[in-house]
C-alpha cells in the first residue's frame, strides 16, 4: 500500500493538507468534531417543547443536555486509550455508529426514559468520537500542515457550540424538536462511509494484559462521578452532604487510579504523558477557561428567551455573529502560531474573552441587541477563536504518536468537566441572586436579569484566571518532538485507492 506521503515534509515537497485527500481527510475529521460538539447545545432550545411532548419533570428535563455531558466527559479517557491500543478507526467508526443509533432512537423517544438513555448513548458514543478522530489529524498532518489543520479543526470546535442554538431553534420552530436528533444520522453516515473509505486499518491487537482494567474502572467511576455531582449540585445544594460526598469520592477514586497509574506495567494514563512540553498548561487553561465559555451559552440563551422574549429561532440566529468571528479568527491563529507561538495568543484569547464577557453581563431588563448584545458576542467570538486554536495546538505539540488519543481526550476532558464545573457553579449564582430579589419583591424579568448578570460576571473572573494560569505555561509554536513527524497511516489509504 502506497503512502501519499511517507515522511516529514520538507521543502518544496507537497504536503497532505496541499493535496485533494488531504483536504477531504480534514473536512472528515472536523465533521466528527462539529457532530460532538453541536450535540452539546442543539438540544438547549428544544427543552421547552421536550418537555411538553414527553411529560419530563421539571427536574429530569435537565438531564437531557447533562446525561450527554455525563458520559461524553466520564469516558473521555477511555475513548482515547482505546484509539491507541486498539486502533483509531475502529473506535472513531465504532462510536459514530452508537452516536448514530442513540440519535435515531432519541427522535423517536415517546417517553423521559427513553430520552435520557439516548442522550446517555450519544454521550459515550462521542466519548470514543473525538479522541480517536483529533489523534488522526495530529499525525496524519505535520509541521505547517499541522497547524493549519488544527487551526481549522479549532475553528470548528469553538463555532460549533453557537452553531448549535441557531440549528436548534430553527428545528424546533420549524419541523419539530424531534428533528434537533434526526440531523444526526445523515452526518453519521457520512462519517463511518469516509473512515471506512480514506483512513488506513490500523487496528491494534493489543492482548488483555495490555489494558489496565483497575485504572479503567478507577477514573471511569471517578469521572461519571465528578460530572455527575456538579451536574446535581444546582438542584441538590452546594451545602448538602450530597453534593460533598459525591464530590469527596469522585477524588478518592482519581486520587486512586494516579496510584495505580504510577505502578502500573502498562498504565491507562502513563503520568510520563504530562511531562510532554506544553500538555499540562494547556489542560489546565482549557478547564478553568471552558468553565466561563460554555456557561454563557446558558446564560444568555436564558436571557434572551425568558427576559427578552426571543423565539427559539431567533435566540438561534442571536449567535451568528460569534460564529462568523470564531471562522475569522481562527485561520488567523493558525497563522500567527508558527511566528509568536501559542502561549502569547492564548493568554489575548482568554483577556479579549472575559472583555466581551464582561459587555454582556451589562445586558439590562431591557435590552436590546445591536446596543446590548452584538459587541460582546462578537469580542468573545475572536476570544474564542485564539483560545480553542492556540490551546489545542499546545496540547498536541510534542505528543509521540503512540499517545496523541490519549492528549486528545485529555484537552477534551478538560473542556467537558470545565463546563460542568462552570454552569455547576454559575447556576447557584445565579439562582441565589434571583431567589433573593423575588423574596425582596423584585420583579420577575428584574431578578432573573440581575441573576444572570451575576452568573456572567463570575464567568469573566474564570476567564481572566484561565489567562493567569496560561502565563505558565509553555510556548510552543505546534513542533513535534522529534522522530514524531511522520504520518500516521491512518492519514490515507493508499495512492491506488485514491
């Protein structure tokens, strides 16, 4: 089998982004990211209807987008150790496929039981998605290719999220909330046709000693745990014994599987993988940042729907504007990173965000879009674009091959428990804020504004403390470590396929 490319580009060689397949392999990957992604929010603004058709309690309505944040976060891990030992297009064509059927039967869900277990389905199946699909683009693409690649592929991810609320009100208003998981299959088909067709077989047989189950089960159970008690502690209490004890055991099972981890003969997570240049830092800023991030789509979608009095397509087209600056400010990252390397764009990233952050907490009872909202959308939305690009360019510099799922599922773990953690905490907030004004004889638009308000306000300070973080961390400009650069073979089948 003939390799379109079978070493590092050099000059005046033709890379594989340059080439036909190349471009069709990054179109397909990011397909993978947008279909994860956009699923985490598409759901938000068909609640309401949900709700109705489907006669969800006012409680379990929330674990429509939280049983999909539960398990996409929990197995994340897992997700990425298995692209690694088992082969990246067998879990990347595996877990499209429970995505897709866990989608067909959430459309069709005629109760909340149903709903909950599909979500919870389409949350494991984008757990073993994305790691597997983001550890074929950091090896099939190298040097400039890399980081142009993972500026597209950024792009993507930090789009999808708003993306997301537009799709998901116009389905809801238009054919039905159903359709917000009828969307899925088609793409589904796409993703599994294309894997199958320009990714290489390079499954694994890795022999069963060669998996750690004790750490599989450690910081699975510590993950589903940890999410699971910052998805109930807005309903629960942060005071209750509840909230803590969950939390309380989440860390001792973590604190248990780092044990096992450094004694182990073949380790889940190998601890050597932090030593990588630029991982640990980019991790770190990517959790404390998403906490502030992802909160916002929350919030404000709240905002404009509960105080403002949007529809749900409305709320919907509300983000266009961020997305449009996510797709601009992204091809800039990726250019700028060869020539003032990551840490510098990621710290202007998270600063330029918390500044438009800050706007929109301003948003007055009654406001109104171009004066209130448009700046701020459109400040975070360059924001958004340095940070997902220059982040995920740190995080996968360096990393050898044998271990780009595991770095992929750890930055995407860092950005689904960093939401957890934020809307967790921006909620209480939030709700406290509120719950105090309307005992205090506010007015209802009144309090709710004012709770949000303070709940994006909280959102800014993690912001600004994700860029102190980041002045640690280190400044890479998307190298390899040497002897890394190669291809996978995952990258593409070979020339007589093409």
């Amino acid at each position: 089998m003939t390799q379109l490319a079978d070493g590092p580009v050099g000059p005046g060689r033709l890379g594989f982004l340059g080439t036909g397949r190349g471009r069709i392999v990054l179109a397909l990957l990011c397909l993978v990211a947008f279909v994860d992604l956009i699923d985490a929010s598409i759901v938000n603004v068909a609640l309401p209807a949900m709700k109705d058709d489907l006669d969800f309690s006012q409680q379990s309505l929330q674990w429509v987008p939280s049983g999909y944040l539960l398990t996409y976060g929990g197995f994340m891990l897992l997700g990425g150790r298995f692209a690694d030992l088992l082969g990246r297009r067998r879990v990347l064509v595996a877990g499209t496929a429970l995505f897709g059927v866990a989608s067909v039967l959430g459309g069709l869900a005629q109760n909340e039981q149903t709903m909950v277990a599909a979500r919870l389905a389409q949350g494991l199946g984008a757990a073993l998605m994305s790691p597997a699909a983001l550890s074929v683009l950091t090896t099939a693409f190298v040097g400039r290719d890399r980081s142009a690649a993972l500026g597209v592929w950024g792009g993507v991810a930090g789009a999808a999220s708003a993306i997301g609320v537009l799709a998901g009100g116009a389905l809801t208003d238009g054919p039905g909330w159903r359709w917000v998981m009828w969307v899925n299959p088609p793409a589904v088909a796409v993703i599994v046709a294309g894997a199958l067709w320009l990714l290489a077989d390079d499954r694994r047989k890795a022999a069963p000693r060669t998996f750690d189950l004790p750490g599989a089960v450690l910081v699975t159970g510590g993950m589903l745990l940890l999410v699971y008690a910052l998805v109930e502690a807005p309903e629960k209490g942060w005071d209750t014994a509840r909230t803590w004890t969950s939390i309380a055991g989440a860390l001792v099972l973590l604190a248990l599987f780092t044990a096992n981890e450094a004694r182990s003969r073949n380790p889940l997570l190998p601890l050597s993988i932090f030593k990588i240049r630029g991982l640990p830092g980019a991790d770190v800023a990517q959790f404390v940042a998403m906490a502030g991030f992802i909160a916002m789509f929350f919030f404000l979608s709240l905002y404009m729907q509960l105080v403002l009095h949007y529809s749900p397509v409305r709320t919907g087209l509300a983000y266009l504007p961020l997305t449009v600056a996510v797709g601009a400010g992204s091809g800039l990252t990726a250019g700028l990173i060869p020539r003032v390397g990551t840490r510098p764009l990621i710290i202007a990233g998270l600063l330029i965000g918390a500044a438009g952050m800050g706007l929109l907490a301003r948003c007055p009872v009654e406001g109104g879009y171009v004066r209130d909202l448009l700046p701020g959308l459109v400040v975070v939305g360059v924001g958004l674009a340095l940070v997902f690009v220059a982040v995920t360019t740190a995080a996968n510099a360096g990393v050898p091959a044998d271990r780009a799922g595991l770095a992929a599922a750890l930055i995407n773990a860092s950005s689904q428990v960093g939401g957890a953690l934020g809307l967790a905490v921006f909620s209480a907030m939030a709700t406290s804020r509120t719950d105090d004004l309307l005992a205090a004889g506010a007015a209802p638009a009144v309090a709710l504004t004012e709770g949000f308000q303070r709940a994006l306000l909280g959102a800014a300070a993690f912001i600004v403390a994700a860029a102190v973080i980041a002045l640690r961390a280190t400044n890479t400009r998307g190298e390899h470590q040497e002897g890394h650069d190669a291809p996978s073979p995952a990258a593409a089948e070979g020339a007589e396929r093409a």
